[in-house]
C-alpha cells in the first residue's frame, strides 16, 4: 500500500480460486459434497417459499380477526411456530432460520471462498495496536520518546489479575524508555501508557484512526467493525489495559493498514482505493482515480517520532526478521532502511491458546513509499516460534519487491540520487507495455522494474548490488533470544470483546 496516497498495490488471500472461472468449486470439495451443498440450496429456497406463504395465511387471517398484524414479537413467534411445523424442521436453527452453518448451501460456500478476508474478516490485531496508543501519547504530549516505565516484574495487576508481559519469564523488561517499549513490545509500558490516555482520549483517536468504521475501499464487502471496540463508558481498567496493546477490540487488515500508513507518512489518513484509472478498449484513459485526503490524526513531528520508534524496532527490537530474505541460507539485506511492528494476539476464547501473528512494515521508513502488512491465522507450528513465520515471510516479500519500488540500501553508492517522485503512475509498478503479452498479442518479457531501470542511469559502482548483501555466517537473531524476542502477548484472563459483536456487516460477502 502507498501510505502517501492510498493505493493499494496487491492485496493477496490464502484462497485460490480460478477468476475466469469462480463457481467451479471442484479443487475445493469432492462431488458429494457438493451435491448435498446443491440440495441444501434447493431446500432453503423451498423454504422460504413455504415460510412466505405461511405468514401471509396467518396475515389474513389476522386481518379478518381485526386483530394486530404487525407486532415484531408475534411476528417472531409466528415464524417459529411455523418452522416447527415445517418439513423442514431439521434444517432450522432456534429462530427458524435456515441453519447455514449446519446445512452451507452453495451459495454459502461459494461467498466464502470469493470472501476477501483483508476487507472483511475482523481479528484482534495484538501488538501492532500499540502504534496508535504510542502516536496517541506522543500528540497528546503525555509522553515523549523518553519517558521511562519500569517492568521490573514483567506483569502488572489490574485489580485482581495479573496481565503479563512476553517478557514475564524473563523477569520484564526492566526500565525501560517508550521508543525501547515500542522495540521490545512491553505490554506493561503500554499499559501504563494507557492509563496516561485514559478511556476518553484512547477511544477518540482509535475514532480517528478509523477502527470501528469501513474505510471506504472501492471493493464489495467491507466490515467496520462497529460493536466490536468498546466506548468509553464500557472501558474500564483492564479493558483499557489490554485495549492499549492491541487486544479486546476488532479491526480488519485494510483498517490496520490505512491507519499504520497515517500514523508514518506525516499524519494523514488516507482513503484506501485499488483502482488508479479506467481505460477505454483502446487504451485512451477514461477516468483517473485521485487520492482521497480524509483528514489529519497525528503532526507531522509526532509521526516522526512515531517512524523512529518503528525502525529502532527492527534494529534493535522484536522485529527482527524484516531483514532477512533467506533464513535457511541466511540472506540478509544488510543497509535497507526498514521500520515495523509485529502483533500475536490471543484469539477467542482464551482457553484454546490459538494466536494470530502479523507483521507490518514500511520502507524506507526515513521517507516511507510502500506499507506491506501480512497476516497468519493460527500459524501450526513450534510455539516456540512466536512471531518468527511472519517475520521471515515478510523479509522474503520485501527482497522480491525491493527493486520495484526503488528501494535501495545504504551500502549502494548512488542511493540518494534516486528520485522517489520522479517515477509517473504508470512506471510506479512496473515499465512495458504489457505483463503478459505484446501489441501483436505475442508472449512479453518480463518487465524491467523501475528500480533497475533508474540504477542504469547511475554510476552503478556494482553490477550486481545484491552482491554485498548475501552473507551466509550472518547471526540470524534466535527468537528465544532475550534481546529479540517475539511479541506473544502472553496475558492471564484477558476480557472479553463487547457483548455485541458481529463477525461482519450482514451485506458483507
């Protein structure tokens, strides 16, 4: 994502199903399968015209009694009345609905397999939340980058529970400063720091930051998770709490994304969009999509603040394998100038010990030009390895794009002689003329990224600027090292999300 417009340059889910032909749902169920799915449609079809046809008697019949037609209770009672009667009693849940859950019909499998789950599914977003918390304090100068907390225990009560750090085991993180907080992810800073804010405070800058509202986005689907984040009023002290680092409130990837994105690019948040124009069959461009400027959340001197908290994490933190391209082979890119902040936060409920991990990142973080957020949903693997999947996905990520977007290390010669605005819109991912294939309709090379066309304009002191980078004895940072650790919010009786609490917007597919 551009954090400097909001453009969204790729968005990519863990369902692949063929575009150019999406209702083929054979790779994902066996013909049985989808011959009961086919039956359920039929079935919940039949029902509905049954149901109709039932309430539209008893309608008439109230009518002719003269009495009351329209009560929402009896109507309810009606239907459920009905249901129970119904030979299809046993496809019907408590309200006599159709129990999709139970009984998916294709359509329901369907709409889950084409669902984007970066615009529609919500999750707590762990550790990365605490991005918001800290710019929050910065502009409200209740903190600076300075100020120190003491995590000598490595938990902190909250009335009657305790609520660890990830560093419990280890005996806390010791005094600590807030940009150190933001690096190691000290639960108990933030905590602290969420007390400074208070719920007032706290709950208008996650306003601010757009949580618990759809961004906007140019895609079916979206959920705002509104219901999901508590009011000031329902924050109370361990709400606020676990609140302040990331947990008991929902938010969806693209809302995360717009949000980190404001919180680095000077403090201005953006509305998300995909589309950048629109082209008639020969090419000529028929609309132009420009960037949305939604409002200002934080100065431009806290975002500063903010940026440098984000890249001494990932030279001195938790957010150690940005860096690093090829754990195996140990690849690092050594001089790349990255800032970022992983998240593990503990799913619902609490006793099935189930985490999601993410990782979001942006380069280069001194001037940032593309965000890149990944997300993993109950990674199956050692506990053990807390965030580190995520990590070194993202490093892999970051070595594929890097030229793309420009993005050179500090140990090349001519680095700053790149201009990052000289590139227009259409050479801003990619030069040629067609990805695939040329003006005669014949296969195409590949196109040549921007950044490499921009090097051979240079000096280029290297042929090969990746040279430098591969160093096979390079200490990849251990993530049961004490000093890199991942983030995993390991908390006791953490609270529950609001009692409200819809998994998406019911028009949300």
């Amino acid at each position: 994502m551009d954090p400097n417009t909001g453009a969204i340059k790729a968005m990519v889910t863990d369902t692949d199903y063929d575009l150019n032909n999406p209702n083929d749902l054979s790779s994902f169920y066996t013909d049985e399968e989808l011959a009961t799915f086919a039956d359920n449609e039929v079935k919940s079809e039949e029902y509905e015209k049954y149901l109709e046809k039932e309430q539209e008697k008893l309608k008439e019949q109230a009518e002719a009694s003269k009495e009351k037609a329209d009560d929402d209770s009896s109507n309810t009672q009606d239907i459920i009345e009905i249901a129970t009667a119904s030979p299809y009693a046993a496809y019907l849940n408590a309200k006599g609905e159709w129990d999709h859950s139970a009984y998916p019909t294709t359509t329901d499998v369907q709409n889950e397999i084409w669902r984007n789950g970066i615009i529609s599914n919500s999750f707590e977003p762990g550790s990365t939340g605490k991005v918001l918390t800290y710019a929050a304090a910065i502009e409200e100068g209740l903190i600076t980058e300075d100020t120190q907390f003491d995590d000598s225990e490595g938990y902190l009560n909250i009335g009657r529970t305790m609520v660890k750090c990830h560093n419990y085991a280890l005996g806390g993180c010791g005094i600590i400063d807030a940009k150190d907080a933001v690096a190691q992810s000290c639960n108990v800073a933030f905590m602290e720091i969420g007390k400074l804010l208070g719920p007032e405070l706290f709950v208008k800058y996650q306003q601010l930051h757009n949580f618990g509202q759809k961004t906007g986005i140019d895609l079916p689907g979206e959920a705002s998770c509104e219901g999901l984040l508590y009011t000031a009023d329902q924050l109370g002290e361990i709400e606020l709490a676990t609140s302040a680092f990331g947990q008991c409130y929902n938010v969806t990837m693209i809302q995360m994304a717009a949000s980190f994105c404001a919180d680095i690019n000077g403090g201005y948040y953006y509305k998300p969009y995909t589309v950048e124009s629109i082209l008639d069959q020969d090419g000529n461009v028929v609309e132009s999509v420009k960037p949305t400027l939604v409002r200002q959340i934080i100065s431009e001197e806290t975002s500063a603040t903010v940026r440098r908290a984000l890249e001494y994490a990932v030279t001195n933190g938790t957010v150690y394998g940005v860096q690093v391209a090829d754990r195996e082979n140990g690849v690092k890119m050594d001089g790349y100038d990255f800032g970022g902040k992983t998240g593990t936060a503990q799913k619902l409920p609490r006793s099935e010990d189930k985490y999601i991990i993410s990782l979001i990142s942006a380069a280069p973080i001194s001037s940032p030009q593309l965000v890149l957020y990944v997300v993993v949903d109950e990674y199956e693997g050692n506990d053990e390895d807390g965030s580190a999947p995520v990590q070194y996905l993202s490093g892999r990520l970051w070595y594929a794009i890097k030229d793309y977007i420009g993005l050179y290390s500090e140990l090349d010669a001519d680095v700053n002689d790149y201009d990052w605005q000289s590139a227009s819109p259409s050479d801003d991912s990619m030069s040629g003329e067609s990805l695939f294939t040329d003006s005669e309709g014949d296969d195409a090379a590949l196109p040549v990224p921007p950044a490499v066309v921009a090097k051979e304009q240079t000096d280029a002191a290297a042929e090969n600027p990746d040279e430098n980078i591969i160093d096979p004895e390079a200490a990849i940072a251990d993530p049961a090292d004490a000093n890199a650790a991942p983030d995993s919010n390991d908390v006791i009786d953490l609270p529950a999300q609001p009692d409200v609490q819809p998994a998406a917007d019911a028009n949300a597919q």
